[in-house]
C-alpha cells in the first residue's frame, strides 16, 4: 500500500506546486485608468499588433517557450524580425512601446535569450489586448509589460534599459 501512496503523494505535490506557480505567472492587475489610457491607432498599426501577437502566441505562447530554453534549438530559427507599422500614430509612449518590443525581440533573438523572448511577447499582447481594446473588456491576462499602460518604472521597459 506505501508503494502505491507514496508515488501518489508526489504526483499530488507536483500538481499542486504548478498550479501555485501557475496562478504566480498569470500577471498583475492593470491600472485603474487603463481605460482612459487607451490608444486609437489606424486599422494597419493594429492589424501588425494583432498579427505579432498572433505569431508570437504561436510559437511561445501556452507553454512553447520551453522549447527555446535552449540556444541551439532550430526553434529560434523560425522567429523572423517582427516589425509593428507606426502609421499615423502620435501618442509617444505606444511609439516607445513598439520600440521597446522591436528592440527586446531583436535582443532574443540574437542573444538565443529565451527570457528576452517572454517580455517581446508580454509587450506584445498588452499592447494587443489592453492598449488597443478600449472598446471591449480585455480577454487575457495583464502583463504590465507597456511603458503606455505602467510608465517607465515597468519591470520589462527596466529590463530593456539593462540590455542597451
């Protein structure tokens, strides 16, 4: 019966210890005002931040970051240099976010930096689903990862000024 109970008890252990760190990972709360910090972009700049969302959900996102934990892997082959069009946009900080996401992502993918690659993606998706999505209620979780939404104090815009 110790046989039997024993594995089980670990098998319960793991499981518990990541869903913890699961509910640790899924972000923070975003600012009270997010609303009211909202960026109205032409149609062609938020098609390229969906679109960059897009690819990289596809290939980090739900847990595939993992396959570029090593810098040898032909995974890092398949991330391109995204590019965000800054099309008619005048609000600064989007413009130093889409900077900030362009640089961060350019760092990973020439440093094989798999924890770069996490922030390009937090930038990108609160960009996607927060700063652009005034007019609906967000879907997804909340990085904090905008200099628009968090200002300049952000753990990820902080982590960018290290990397420069």
């Amino acid at each position: 019966m110790k046989k039997i109970l024993i594995p089980l008890a670990v098998i319960a252990i793991v499981v518990v210890a990541g869903l913890a760190l699961s509910m640790v990972n899924r972000g923070v709360e975003p600012p009270d005002d997010w609303e009211e910090r909202v960026v109205v972009v032409d149609e062609e700049v938020s098609q390229t931040v969906t679109s960059a969302h897009n690819t990289l959900n596809n290939l980090v996102g739900w847990g595939r970051i993992e396959r570029f934990k090593d810098p040898q892997a032909r995974d890092w082959n398949q991330i391109g240099v995204i590019k965000v069009s800054r099309s008619g946009i005048d609000n600064e900080s989007m413009l130093k976010d889409i900077e900030v996401f362009e640089s961060t992502l350019a760092y990973a993918i020439d440093n094989r930096d798999w924890r770069a690659l996490v922030d390009a993606h937090r930038i990108i998706h609160d960009l996607d689903l927060w700063v652009l999505r005034g007019d609906s209620e967000p879907r997804e979780d909340y990085w904090g990862a905008t200099v628009t939404l968090e200002g300049k104090d952000n753990p990820v815009y902080q982590q960018y000024i290290e990397r420069r």
